[in-house]
C-alpha cells in the first residue's frame, strides 16, 4: 500500500460515521482500593485529545487532526463532525486540542478550546477560541466563533503544545480561566516574561489578562503570565478542597513531575530538572535544586509521559476520593497519586496492559471515570465500579 493511499484510507476511516457504542466490558481488573471494569462507549475517534461533558449527557471530543466531534450519553458517535472551527494545524504534537464548557454554560452557551494554528509566515501557536454550539444531530455547528488568545511568539517547531484549560469559578469573583503553554521544544523561552511560551497562563473569559495576575504591571512581562518554567503541561485541574491549580509536567526523560501552581512561581525548565535529555541521556540544565525555582510535589525517575489529569471527587470509587487521576502515555494506564496536603504519600499505576495510551481524564457527572485512548482508532472507555 503506498503512503499516499494508506493516509487517505486512515482518513476515510476516521471521518466515517461508524460508531461503536457500548462494547462488551472487559473482564473485572483488581486495583490496590477497587475491583474496575473498562466499558468501551465509543471507538473510531482519530487520536482524541479532550472531552467536556454537556449539560444534556452527550460529551464533546477533539479529534487532533482538527475535528470537534459530538458523542451521546449512550456512546453514540454523531456521524458528522461541528462545523464553524477555524482552520487548525494539525502537524507534529499540534491539531485541536482541549475542549471546556464555561461555567455558566447553562446560561451562556459558551465553549471554549484550545488548537495549534499557522501564520502566514508559517510559524505556529497555540490558540484559544470559543463558540456557541447550535444545530441538529448530523448538522451541528459553531456560531458566535471568537479567537481570544494567540500565543507569542509562534515558531516553526511541531511539537510541546501544552495545553489544557481549567476554568475558576470562585463565589463572589469573575471566571477566569487557566491555560497552559508549552515551551514549543525551544526550552530556554520557558524563563523568558516576555515570551507566552513554557508558561500557564490565566485570562478573563474573555482572554484578557485576569486581575490580579502577577506579572500584570510589569512592562517587560506577557500580564497574561501565571507561572512559568513549564516544559508542556497537558494535565491540569484545581484542587477540590483548596481551589488551587494543580498540574503535572510532561519532562524530559525522568522527569515527569507532579506541581501545585501558585502565581508567579518558576517551576525552574530548564534550568533544573530531575530529567535527562531523550536518547542521549546527557544532563539538562544546572542540577535539581536552585533558589528561587520551585521543587515538585513528586517526580517519576521511570518516567510515565503523563497527560490528562482529574481529582477523583464522585461517590462510585470512594476509597480513591481526593485522589489524582493522571493518563499515561508511555505507561499506558493510569496513574493515582494519594495526598496529604501538599504532599504525595502514595501512588498506584493502574490498568497497565488494559487500555493503551490514556491521553485525558475525565470524572463524570455520573461518578465514574471516562478516558481517551490516544489512537489512530481511539474512543471513550468508562472506568466502572465491580460490585
């Protein structure tokens, strides 16, 4: 089969409206606190990215190539994929990435995500729009679409994105939300104030720079800087007790890490790292330690290639409540990390063998657990409790 035919093929497969909801569990899998079973809801997603839940119990999923797809409550795959998205530049690491709903949808409508986009000098970055979806099943679409953040500076680099979005909605205080930016493979930006890259960033819901931010007077500084020394965060979540945003980092070899974000912190890529470059194994940086760089709440010498993150808060798992839920990439399960405050006291990788690359995780409203499996041939798989 030549290149050119087998893309296209690959291509026709992933737009075609087969959907394959409900598919037989797997056999009960014993974790240390809970018996589980992996429902499979939905397959032929092309390398699902992220997934927000609607009010309705249908859920939204990105597609990397550069489709938002709809899925209902019982699996269902809408054969048709939104309309209305701006043109996304799915090459490398990049494409349409994470997918949120604000938290007034109810009453606005708005949803918001995350893609890697070109310019016309053909450098790219990564970009948040949001829009109001509207239609009928097989004919939805974006209305009201609005890009409210371009990332600066854009490069010819393919890879180390980010990027999640968490939304905080504190009583009594604007929406703002989170989003997090990686150093797009050019490491030494990630230090930079002045360069969005390697950062998280906080925003209005409208994307401006949040009040409050702690760069927001400083002219040598991007005001829409939250922290920085990130390498590529694509796990992020707030804290179900505290509030405070908590993320894990995507690292080099060996230095995956586990971090409470707090504003203004250096997390210190790639300066220190518990890594070691890829392949090479060669050191990165000064050493672990440096004043004024922050250390992790954990770090992974194995390494797992985390991305996805979700504080377990449901009442159908209740020995992992308060937990962390991280997909593993190159671990291929699922990583829980037990706390006490702000520090990690245990940990359990999970499924390992089961499932595949786990590229998000979400808690549903139902309580139970949904991951995407990061495949040519990806889906939804439903985390449930064996009685």
């Amino acid at each position: 089969m030549s290149r050119c035919f087998a893309v296209a093929f690959v291509g026709l497969l992933a737009a075609s409206p087969v959907s394959f909801a409900q598919s037989p569990s797997t056999a009960p899998i014993q974790t240390r606190e809970h018996a589980v079973r992996l429902v499979t809801l939905t397959e032929g997603l092309e390398r699902p990215w992220g997934l927000a839940f609607l009010p309705d119990g249908r859920m939204l999923v990105t597609e990397k190539a550069g489709r938002l797809r709809v899925v209902g409550k019982d699996g269902k795959l809408d054969s048709t994929p939104v309309a209305g998205l701006p043109r996304v530049d799915a090459q490398g690491q990049g494409g349409l990435l994470d997918v949120a709903l604000h938290p007034d949808y109810a009453a606005n409508g708005w949803v918001y995500w995350t893609y890697s986009q070109r310019d016309a000098e053909g450098r790219n970055g990564t970009e948040l729009a949001r829009g109001k979806l509207a239609g009928t099943p097989g004919a939805q679409r974006m209305e009201q679409v609005e890009v409210l953040f371009r990332m600066a500076a854009k490069t010819d680099r393919s890879h180390h994105f980010g990027s999640r979005i968490v939304f905080d909605a504190k009583q009594g205080q604007p929406v703002t939300l989170y989003v997090t930016l990686g150093d797009r493979g050019e490491m030494q930006r990630a230090q930079a104030l002045d360069d969005h890259a390697g950062k998280i960033l906080r925003l209005t819901d409208d994307g401006k720079p949040a009040p409050g931010n702690p760069f927001l007077n400083d002219p040598k500084a991007r005001a829409e800087i939250f922290s920085l020394g990130n390498r590529n965060v694509q796990g992020a979540a707030l804290h179900p007790q505290t509030g405070v945003l908590w993320a894990h980092e995507h690292g080099p070899q060996g230095g995956d890490e586990l971090n409470v974000i707090k504003a203004g912190t250096n997390y210190g890529w790639p300066v220190i790292t518990y890594g070691v470059n890829y392949v090479t194994g060669t050191k990165i940086g000064e050493g672990t330690t440096k004043a004024g760089m922050a250390q992790p709440v954990k770090h992974w010498p194995s390494g797992f290639s985390p991305s996805g993150m979700a504080f377990y808060t449901g009442e159908r798992f209740p020995k992992w409540r308060g937990d962390v839920l991280m997909g593993a990439l190159r671990g291929q399960g699922v990583m829980r990390v037990r706390l006490d405050g702000e520090r990690a006291i245990d940990e359990e990788m999970m499924l390992t063998g089961s499932i595949g690359r786990v590229r998000d995780v979400r808690v549903g409203p139902d309580g139970l657990v949904y991951l995407l499996t990061d495949l040519p041939n990806g889906g939804i798989v439903r985390i449930e409790p064996v009685q």
